[in-house]
C-alpha cells in the first residue's frame, strides 16, 4: 500500500511476479468523512479503491505504516477487503507503534535489498495519525496473525503477520 517507489520497484524486477500498487495515503482525508461510511459498507469503498481482479491472490502485503492513519474499523474494512485475495501462505508487513504516544514518523517506505528498507521523508505529514498498538490492531487483523514483531527505536513496531488458512 503506497506509491511505486522506484527502488521497490527495482528490487522486486529481480523476481518473476506481478505487483499491485495502491496508494490509499492519497485517499486518507476521504476515508476520514464520516459520510462515507453511510452510503455504502467502508469494505465496499476500499474494494472499489484498490480495483483488484478477482482471482488475484497475493503472496506478500507491504502496508507499511497505513494502519497508523486508519481508525480500527477501518483496518478491518480493508483487510475484509482484501480477504478474496489472501491464501494460506499470504505474508504481511507493517509498522505500528508500541506506545500510542508515539509522533508521526513522516516517512516513505521501500524495498531496496532484501534485509534493507529504505526509508525517505514525506513532503508533507498526513492527516488523520491515530495510531495503534499491537494489540488493538490484533483484534481487528481478521485472517492475519502477528507472527514476529520487533520493537524498534522510537516506540515503533515492525510487524510481520501471515495469513491463517481458511478451513
């Protein structure tokens, strides 16, 4: 989720796959009317923003820090979403935050190596930084699971989620 930074871009040309980008940053001030959650389900407004075919599974979802700009219901309307194009070896990414007291990163993320994440400001901060602590955004995760979460300066987490296999 993000834009397609041309280091991500770089790095995952060196594999045979398709990548999906969408930039729901961009989106963040619609999604925060309170209005657009009343003429349709919030999950409906985030499968018409990201347009994915059906039949599309993903292997890996990089969220990077998005969580932190949603409210809880809104996390679990994406990842409801999402739910269609998960399968049992889905791989997640994301940052949280381990104190909620925790200022805005206003940071971009990508990939530029395989133990490397490049990191860049933001031109400008985002509106609506509510951010979330491990286990609220557990609550609300729907398939995914937090398998691996690291505490990293600052009061940040890096989380590492897989997808439960449906039974």
């Amino acid at each position: 989720m993000g834009g397609a930074l041309p280091e991500t871009v770089d790095f995952f040309s060196r594999y045979r796959c398709k990548l999906h980008f969408v930039d729901l940053f961009d989106e963040l001030p619609r999604l925060a009317e309170p209005a657009l959650a009343q003429d349709k389900p919030l999950a409906q407004h985030f499968r018409e923003l990201m347009r994915i075919q059906a039949g599309v599974q993903f292997d890996l979802c990089l969220f990077w820090d998005l969580f932190n700009f949603l409210r809880l219901d809104a996390v679990a309307a994406l990842l409801n979403a999402l739910e269609p194009h998960l399968h049992g070896d889905t791989r997640a990414h994301c940052f949280a935050v381990h104190s909620l007291k925790t200022d805005q990163s206003g940071m971009v993320y990508g990939i530029r190596e395989v133990d490397q994440i490049n990191l860049r400001p933001r031109p400008a901060m985002l509106p609506g930084y509510s951010p979330h602590n491990q286990g609220q955004l557990e609550r609300v995760l729907g398939r995914f699971s937090v398998t691996r979460s690291v505490l990293l300066a600052q009061s940040r987490l890096e989380l590492l989620l897989s997808a439960n296999r449906q039974t």
